[in-house]
C-alpha cells in the first residue's frame, strides 16, 4: 500500500512550489517511520472512519514536529472533513489550531502564551477565513481542488522522506 501511493503522486508534484520545496529540502528523521507507518495502516483501513481521525492525528504531529505546517494543515483539513459525525475532533483541531497559527492563518484570541490543554477550543483562535481559502486553494491545484488527493499526496510524501536513508 504505502509504495503504491508514493508512485501515484510522485508525478503529479512535479513543477508545484510548495511540493517541490518539500520533495526537495524536507528530511524528517528515519525514526518518524514508527510512527507514521501504523497511522497510514489505519488510515488505509477505513479512510473516513472514527479510527482514521487518530491516524491523521498521528500523522499531523508528525508533520508539524518535521517542520511541515503546511502539509500537516492539509492533513487536519481532510481528516476533519471526512470524519464521521461521532468522531472526537478534538486533539485533530489542536494540529489545525497550531499550524493555523503557525502559518498566519489564524491569530490567537488571547495575548501571551497558550496553555497546550486549551488547543483546539473554538473560542482560541480567529481564523483569516479569505486566507485561509486562498491557500488552500492554491495548495490543491495540482489536485484539480480535490482535498482527498492532496491528503494521500501528503501520505506519500512522508511515507518517501521516512524510507529514504539518512545523510
């Protein structure tokens, strides 16, 4: 599974600013494979299912500790529109609210520092909604406007710079 969606996207990148800022230049350690492997075999399980919100949470964290806020938001964007309405959206809105907040997207409500425990709270961050759509707009490109394939794009990615060895 996790080669097929590499080889998938791979072609589709090509020529993209962010992605090939990202191919290029982004080296997340070997180790970050413990814990994006299992997030990927839950994902690929049930896609859309309550589990797959854990997934891209772990894949989230995983991005945003690498230093890739952006492809960690488009991570959360998907994961938060395919879950299912039971899903406990909480830690994956605290991903969203940090790589909001991380790429200017979104500003705090509250001045000074924010307690971890208060991540994700609806009245923590005032999202730049006209921005915001920009962005993303411009990220989903490649995609023809399709979030889901950026989102398995994402998946690639990671799953490649994980494998590759180490420099």
């Amino acid at each position: 599974m996790k080669s097929d969606v590499v080889s998938r996207f791979r072609d589709r990148l090509d020529g993209v600013t962010m992605w090939d800022d990202y191919r290029a230049r982004w080296r997340p350690s070997r180790n970050w494979a413990q814990t994006l492997f299992p997030a990927v075999d839950v994902i690929a399980r049930d896609p859309t299912g309550a589990a797959a919100v854990g997934g891209w949470c772990e894949v989230a964290m995983m991005l945003g500790d690498t230093h890739a806020a952006p492809l960690a938001l488009i991570a959360c964007l998907y994961a938060e529109a395919a879950a299912p309405p039971h899903a406990d959206l909480g830690r994956l809105r605290s991903h969203r609210d940090l790589c909001l907040l991380d790429l200017g997207l979104a500003k705090s409500r509250r001045s000074g520092a924010i307690p971890i425990k208060d991540l994700g709270r609806p009245d923590l961050v005032n999202v730049h909604d006209d921005a915001l759509e920009r962005w993303l707009e411009e990220q989903l490109v490649p995609f023809d406007g399709e979030l889901a394939a950026a989102a398995q794009a994402v998946l690639a990615l990671a799953i490649a710079k994980v494998s590759e060895p180490e420099s």
